[in-house]
C-alpha cells in the first residue's frame, strides 16, 4: 500500500524523463509510480496527416515504458 512518502510524477514520455525513469535505482523505483503522458502522434509537415496510426504509436510508447521501468 502507499504511504504518504510514496511519490506520484506526472511524466511526459519524450526522451529525456525515459532516460532519467530508466537510470533509477530499484530502491527509488519502488517508492514512486509515474503517471505517463504519452505524447500525440507525429505529423507530417507538409500534409498535416499522422505518420502512424493509434496502435502502432501506443503499441511503441508501452514497449519503451517496458524498457525504461523494468
């Protein structure tokens, strides 16, 4: 159960906070629970339509979040 030192980071997944969630010890690990806003599909500049679809976007954010948390 969390207590009140259980830490709750809201975390935009780019590049960076994956680098920074993926270099966490263990310890730290367990005493947090990131809430993970998966940024929106890419565009294309010149057409303005998506350069993925929903599922493949998502299916690519869950596999890096797999990665970095462990």
């Amino acid at each position: 159960m969390f207590d009140q030192f259980h830490y709750f980071p809201l975390v935009k997944w780019k590049r960076a906070e994956r680098m920074a969630i993926s270099l966490l010890d263990p310890t730290v690990k367990s005493k947090i629970t990131p809430i993970i806003e998966i940024i929106p599909i890419p565009r294309d500049l010149d057409t303005g339509e998506q350069t993925k679809n929903l599922e493949d976007h998502v299916g690519s954010a869950s596999k890096t979040i797999e990665t970095a948390w462990g």
